[in-house]
C-alpha cells in the first residue's frame, strides 16, 4: 500500500520535471493564455479507463468530465444542482470543443449494477444515478452490450441539451460514441452509417 502511493508521489515529481520545470514549461504556456481544449470527454470514473491515458494527451488538450457508467444525464433546467450538465455547457459553450467523446467501457462496474438490478435500498446513491439509463436493459444480454446501447442513451440525452444539438447541427461540434475494451485496448467507435461499432482508426477520428 506504502509502496503504492510512493509510486503516486514520485508519479507528481516525475510530472513536474517533464511539463512544468526547465525553459519548456507547457504549464507556464497553459496558465497564461489558458486554456483551449479542442476535445471533452465523458468518461467512467473506473480506475481502468483514464481517457488522458488512453488518448496519450498532454495537459491542456482534453477537458473531462467523469462519473460512475459515463451518462450523459438529460436536459434538465429544473434549479436542481446538476453537475454533468454544468461540466457540459462549460465544455460546449464556453470552451467551444470540437468534439464530445462519449467513452462508455467493457466490465462497468455500474453498468453491472443496473444489469444485475440487486435491489432498491442496497446502495445510497448509485442505483438511483444509473436508472437514467436503464432502458439500455432491455436489448442487452450481457453488461458490454448494455454499455453500449447505454452510450446510445447518452447520445440522445446530450442532444437534449440545446446547445449541443445546435451545434452538432451546424457541424460546429462532433458527437461521439466509443467503446473501450479493458482485456484488448480496442476502442470500438459507433458508425451511424453502419449502425455498428467498428475499430476505431485514424480516419474514424473525424
Ligand atoms: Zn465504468
């Protein structure tokens, strides 16, 4: 356990010496003329599927927003606190990205959850936050199948969101679906024309 988090901290040092000190100081660069992500990405909090890692990204080039089974809850202007939708007009309107990655992944321990359905009362909060997307049960045999029928959801729920579907509209912004497998790394990308997941290459990037 010791060991593991040294790793963490000697992880920090390491950081600081390749982006932050010396004559080169990319942070130095990001502070001052800010920030200015051409990409957002929703992703899961899973400790697996970290899209910074994932996309081999600097600081600066990814604005990301994480939470347990990446739901793109829907469009709610109803004065509750809402999070995700804050991180979403921040990513969309304000920051102007170019792409929304959905990024759903293989083995979700959410997903899993709401596959499962154990029952109501068994958590405090996380049953609740996953029924967003629960109509995803019902075309999907196994959890992987349910993940990707759920980014469809999300799909759905981020053009509820004005902005989002004006823009995407417009071709001002360009709306994703992936797919991670944990076991291969593949990311599968979700082609509208095919009606199907298909690997992702370079020219799918666009
Ligand atoms: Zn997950």
């Amino acid at each position: 356990m010791k060991q593991n988090f040294d790793r963490i901290v000697g992880g920090y040092l390491k950081f600081r010496n390749k982006y932050v000190l010396g004559d080169r100081s990319i942070m130095e660069d990001l502070a001052d003329y800010g920030q200015k992500p051409q990409v957002m990405v929703v992703a899961c909090c899973d400790s697996r599927v970290d899209p910074a890692l994932v996309m081999q990204c600097h600081p600066g080039e990814l604005f990301v927003v994480r939470n347990l089974a990446n739901i793109v809850p829907p469009y709610q202007k109803d004065g509750a606190i809402h999070g995700v939708s804050a991180a979403l007009e921040f990513g969309v309107r304000f920051l102007q990205v170019k792409h929304l990655i959905l990024l759903g992944h293989s083995q979700c321990g959410g997903i899993q959850s709401l596959v499962q359905e154990a029952g109501a009362d068994h958590n405090d909060f996380i049953d609740r936050w996953v029924s967003i997307i629960k109509s995803c049960r019902a075309d999907a045999i196994t959890a992987d199948e349910c993940a990707r029928s759920a980014l469809h959801h999300s799909y759905e729920n981020a053009l509820s969101f004005p902005w989002i579907k004006e823009k995407v509209e417009s071709g001002e912004l360009l709306l994703h679906r992936w797919f991670f497998d944990i076991k291969t790394g593949i990311i599968l990308s979700y082609q509208e024309d095919q009606q199907a997941y298909i690997p992702l290459t370079q020219d799918g990037q666009v």
